[in-house]
C-alpha cells in the first residue's frame, strides 16, 4: 500500500459539487491500494497515519502526531482519499502503468477497513473523513511546512 502524506492546514473533497470531507488542521492522505495488499497493510497504514510525528512541538521540533495534536484545544484532522493513481508506476515509457494497482472490486471493501482502522487509530478527538471510491473527485488543500510523505507499507 502506497500513501501519499501531506499536512495541510484545511483539506476537502467534493464530489459533482458537493462536499463529502473536510478537515482543518491534519493530515490529507492519497491511498493507493496494490494488488498484494489486504489487513496487514491497511493496518500497518492506519497506525503509521495516526502516530506519524509531523507536527511541531513547543521547541519547533516535529514530535507531534494528530493524536497528539487531539489532546490540546486544536481538532486535528485525517482525510483518507482513495487515489488508484498513486499504485502507478511512471518509470518507463512516458504513460504511467497501473498493473500493480488492485482490482477496484477488491480495493473498495479493503478502502472502507482502511477508514475504520484509521478511525480507530486516531482515537477521540481527531476527525477522520473520507473520499469517495471510484468517484471523480475535487481534493482542495492548503499545504503546511509543505510536509510531504510518501508511505510504503511493508509486505
């Protein structure tokens, strides 16, 4: 499972118009689910977003993750986008392949455990919203830092 990672000062996605996610301050995460994935990856992805330390402490270090973030006044948030595009390999030829990318039959029930994993990663007090698979989707985000991540999960 490849991840694309930002922190963002707000994000959302909007489908034919319509708002379907929206989170201030957090994380935005593009998901790409790989033919081999399944519960060890979606878990292993879940944890890693909600524990990831890339928030600035008192000492201007980044040590904090959303979790942490939950414990002060601010409501951090996680937005978990399906993106088969990011399972894409652009290394040869100039049109990216997408042979590694799973079947959307499969990806879809394994996209809906990825968002309930990560609800029960982050714990209270973070927000986590979702996009829409195999819907066109419209993704607005304000970059933060910028703080760009890309996620590998282990086999």
């Amino acid at each position: 499972m490849r991840t694309i990672v930002q922190r963002v000062s707000r994000a959302s996605v909007t489908v034919d118009g319509r708002e379907v996610g929206a989170i201030g301050p957090g994380l935005l995460l593009l998901v790409g689910i790989e033919i081999a994935d399944g519960e060890p990856q979606a878990a292993w992805t879940a944890d890693k977003a909600a524990n990831l330390r890339v928030f600035s402490d008192a000492g201007g270090k980044m040590n904090l993750s959303v979790r942490d973030l939950a414990q002060t006044a601010a409501s951090p948030g996680l937005l978990v986008v399906p993106n088969f595009t990011v399972a894409g390999d652009a290394s040869k030829g100039r049109r990216p392949s997408f042979d590694s990318a799973m079947r959307p039959e499969a990806a879809e029930p394994l996209f809906a455990r990825i968002l309930e994993l990560i609800r029960a990663a982050a714990g209270p007090g973070v927000v986590v919203a979702g996009g829409v698979f195999r819907a066109h989707m419209h993704v607005e985000l304000v970059n933060d830092g910028p703080v760009t991540l890309v996620l590998q999960s282990p086999a």
